[in-house]
C-alpha cells in the first residue's frame, strides 16, 4: 500500500539571517535544510513545527503564521510527503544541534548555501517573499 506522509517544516528569520540545519542523515546528508521532520500520529501540524524545531534545534517558538504547503508527489525522494511549512519566532534559547542535525546556524538570507536539500530553496525564497 503507498502512503502519503505529512512533514512540518520551520522557516524561522533574525536579523537579516534565516536558521538552518546541516542533515545528519539521508536523504541529503550533509545538506542544509529547514528544521522539520514528520508529524506524529495524533498531533497537530502546529505541534509538529514546535516539537521538531525544539528537537532540531533546542530553540523554543511561537507560530507566527503559515507560509505554505508544498505537497509535489517527488518532492522528497523517500515518496509523497506533504509538507506544512510555519514561519516561526524565537521565544528563548541559541541554536544547537539536535536529534538528527549535525549542526545548526544562522545563515545570511542573502548568502544561502548551494546545497539545500528537498525544495527547500524554493520555500525560503516564497517565504522571504512573503515577510518582506
């Protein structure tokens, strides 16, 4: 049976800089990306972006608004995954890496690193669009 699973990822901005994480893990390991990860059964979307940003990055969030969902069926080479994408705010915290991250840091918006895994490039592009 094919499923479709659901993802969250967190675009979260300071300063000119937009938080990214380095991929401890394939696919796209040692890539940048976005903190994120998949939804757990019985939680919300909402609950997701802020469980996984803590776990990724160990910073604590608040939602600030929804940037999108990006649900292309080849989208992420492990099959259909739809993903629900926040613009998050930091409450408290500095960022290190967690869990599957092997390293996380502010990243100048306007010097992003060539290797963004999945379509990651094109929702910090749509979501610095829409901040602006």
């Amino acid at each position: 049976m094919k499923v479709i699973r659901i993802t969250v990822d967190a675009v979260i901005l300071c300063e000119g800089k937009i938080l990214l994480i380095r991929r401890g893990k394939n696919p796209y390991q040692n890539f940048w990306a976005l903190p994120g990860g998949f939804v757990e059964y019985g939680e919300t979307t909402e609950e997701a972006v802020i469980r996984e940003t803590k776990e990724e990055t160990g910073l604590d969030c608040d939602i600030v608004q929804l940037v999108g969902v990006y649900s292309a069926p080849d989208r992420d080479p492990r099959g259909h995954t739809i993903s629900v994408v926040y613009l998050l705010e930091v409450r408290k915290g500095t960022p290190v890496a967690g869990d599957d991250a092997a390293d996380a840091a502010w990243v100048d918006i306007n010097d992003l690193p060539e290797e963004i895994a999945f379509d990651h490039a094109v929702i910090i592009e749509e979501a610095l669009s829409k901040v602006k």
